[in-house]
C-alpha cells in the first residue's frame, strides 16, 4: 500500500495520511480499529454502494451502525440528510469520541464532512472515496458541505479527514459515464500542476479506460499529490488554491445551463476547451497545445464542444453570478504551459474581459 501524508498546519494532528493501494477494502476495518482504537465508529454510504457489495466488503459480519443515503445522488446532498444523519448517530448512542466513516462517492464525502464537522461540534471522519471524482477531488481538500434549494454548498465547512483510503478495485462497479466524466478532474491536475503526468495520461488512457489497477494507482497517487501540495500550501483558498478551479468557471455555467444533464465533469471539459480558446486569444498557447488537450478529452468521450442549444448570453449571464465574481465578473485560471498556472503579480486566477470570452463562446 502507498502512503502520502498530507501536512496542513492549522489542523491539531499537523494533517493526515493518504493510503492507496489495490483490492484493500476488505482488509481495511482492522486497520481502521488499529489507528483509532479510542473511537466509536459510524459509517455513512449510500444505496449503491450497498448494493455494489462494497459495504458488506468493509465490515464483513461487524454489527457497526450505518447510515445509507437513498436516493444516492446530488438530491439527497440537503440539510436533511444531514439531520438525518447526526439523528442517527444520537440514536445509537454516540458522542464526541466517533469516528465518521464515509463510503462513496463526493455526495457521501461532502454531507459526510458536513456532518462530522458540526456533530457534537466536530467529530473525526475518515474518507473511503469510492468514484473518480471522490479519489482524484473531494476526499482530498476538507471542503464539506450541502446543497440548499438555492445553491450548492450553500452550508459548509472546512473540515480536513482523519485519514483517506482510496482503493482502486472499488471503481470497477462505477457506471461508465460517471467514470470517464470524473477522470476530468485528473487531466486538469496535470494540466495545471505536472506535465510528465499529462504525457502519462496520454500514453496510458486505454489501461485508465479499462481501469487497471496499476494505472489507477498511479493516477489515484498523483492526484493527491497534486491537490495535497495545494491544499497544503493554501488550505483556506486565498490564492494558489485557486488554480484548482481551472475550467471550472465555464465549466460551472455550462453545467447550470444544461441544467445539470451533463456532469460535472463533462461540463468542466468543455470549460477547460473554452480556457485553451481563451489562452490562444492571450497568446499565452504554444502551437498544438489545446490539440493535445482536446485529443485527451475525445478520447474519454467527453464533450468538448457548446451543445447546440446553449445561447452565449445565457452563459455570460451565469459567468457573471460566480460565486468567486467580484463586481460581477469573475477572475480566469489559464496556464502558460501544461503544467504551469499563468501568473499575474503572483496572484492564479487573473482578469479576462467579458467581451473576450464573448468571443471564445461563439468560437466554441
Ligand atoms: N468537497 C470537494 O472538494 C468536492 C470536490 C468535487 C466534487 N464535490 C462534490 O462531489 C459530488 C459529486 O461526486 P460524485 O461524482 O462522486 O457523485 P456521487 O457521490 O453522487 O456518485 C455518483 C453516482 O455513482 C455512484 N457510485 C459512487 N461510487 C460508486 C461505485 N464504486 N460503484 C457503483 N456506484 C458508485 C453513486 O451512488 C452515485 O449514484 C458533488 O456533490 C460535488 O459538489 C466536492
Ligand atoms: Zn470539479
């Protein structure tokens, strides 16, 4: 098994271990016992991880209180569940010495987080990411959180794991599309952050498809390296954190106007196109750059063009309600080569004007 250790310094324990490795879930839960002996524990899934065996496979016959979220999905990240969850715990009789387990994907992750963080005014959690987006983005990062009717995320925390364990084999039962949508997340990490993974992925995508464990591995490593070292660096988003947010500004308006049929990741990849557009307009692109870009997202099937449908006024009107916007316009992450953030007077996202990006929308 792999260990990275994550260091933020605002955190009482100084941070927290990252542990990879292949086919681990069912040898997990001793080891889980071990590294947090003086805690009761509670895990939070959903029903497609139940159903998936994966539940069964990480407590084997243990009689351990769970909490399974159903519908599984982005309706049921509310306050309620929330509720429902601590009510849960207080049920089963458990207080500030829990360890919250959470088994699944970014929706379990986040309301899991979200909960621990405010049970009993903060109790441990333990991230088992179970999807491409939760091993390469949300169980990495400390941000927790539920949606309200209004928005995403609208409650939240910051509030780091006690520990992540991302097990590879655990992909194997993700229905497709949300597989290669969450693998987005990993090309924008090499695109901003290291170049050699970029080559890799680019070499490696038909083993990433057919998702073996040796690759997934490597990408599962990498990925947390990538968001630990700016996590580290930048626990709180005030600045290199930023960089993370690549494509995403776009990509965020792309997704609410497709009212959010595409996913996330498939709406960020045509962000991270409308990005290299708007590089090439700065000339701040090499020749070829976004060819190699474009070439990886085709290959993972994911869109890289506007849908039809999608008027540009309608996208520059989201742009402007970002919730990073100040005055109604948001800054822009852009690279100056892949594997580098392009900066201006040190800051990551920088000033990109309206009638630019204009242009870049009727170009894509
Ligand atoms: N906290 C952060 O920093 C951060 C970062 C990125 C995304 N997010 C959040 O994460 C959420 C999206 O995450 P997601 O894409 O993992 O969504 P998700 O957790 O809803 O999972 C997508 C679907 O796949 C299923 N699933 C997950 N793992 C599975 C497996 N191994 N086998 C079978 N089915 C499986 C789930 O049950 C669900 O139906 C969003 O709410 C987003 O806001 C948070
Ligand atoms: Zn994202």
């Amino acid at each position: 098994m792999l260990e990275l250790d994550i260091k933020i310094p605002a955190m009482p324990e100084g941070g927290y271990p990252i542990r990879i490795g292949t086919d681990i879930l069912g040898s997990l839960w001793p080891r889980i016992e071990a590294d947090f002996d003086k805690y009761s524990k509670f895990v939070v899934t959903d029903e497609n991880l139940v159903s998936a065996g994966h539940l069964q496979k990480l407590l084997g016959q243990r009689d351990i209180p769970a909490f399974t979220i159903s519908p599984a999905g982005e309706a049921s990240k509310t306050i309620d569940t929330a509720i429902a969850i601590i009510e849960a715990m207080e049920k089963a009789y458990l207080g500030r010495d829990t360890l919250v387990v959470a088994l699944g994907g970014g929706t379990v992750g986040d309301i899991a987080g979200f909960a621990a963080a405010v049970f009993k005014r903060g109790v441990p959690v333990l991230q088992i990411p179970t999807s491409t987006v939760a091993q390469a983005d949300s169980a990495v990062g400390g941000k927790t959180g539920v949606d309200s009717s209004m928005s995403k995320n609208a409650f939240g925390a910051f509030w780091h794991p006690a520990g992540v364990y991302i097990d590879t084999v655990i992909l194997k039962t993700l229905d497709e599309r949300q597989f290669r949508a969450g693998l987005v997340e990993s090309v924008k990490h090499a695109i901003i952050a290291d170049s050699e993974y970029f080559d890799f992925l680019e070499e490696n995508l038909d083993a990433v498809l057919q998702r073996k464990p040796d690759v997934l591995e490597k990408i599962a490593e990498r990925n947390c390296r990538i968001k630990g070292s700016v996590v580290e660096a930048d626990p709180r988003e005030q600045n290199q954190r930023r960089s993370l947010n690549y494509g995403h500004t776009i990509g965020h308006a792309v997704e609410a106007a497709s009212g959010f049929e595409l996913l996330h990741g498939e709406a960020v990849a045509i962000g991270i196109i409308a990005a290299g557009l708007i590089e090439i307009e700065m000339e701040l692109a090499q020749p070829g750059r976004l060819d190699r870009i474009r070439g990886i997202l085709e290959k993972l099937g994911v869109p890289v063009k506007l849908p039809a449908d999608m008027a540009e006024e309608k996208l520059i009107d989201l742009i402007k309600r970002d919730k990073k916007a100040v005055n109604k316009w948001p800054r822009f992450v852009l690279i100056s080569r892949i594997g580098e953030v392009y900066r201006q007077d040190g800051q990551y996202a920088v000033e990109v004007s309206a009638e630019l990006v204009t242009t870049v929308l009727q170009k894509l």
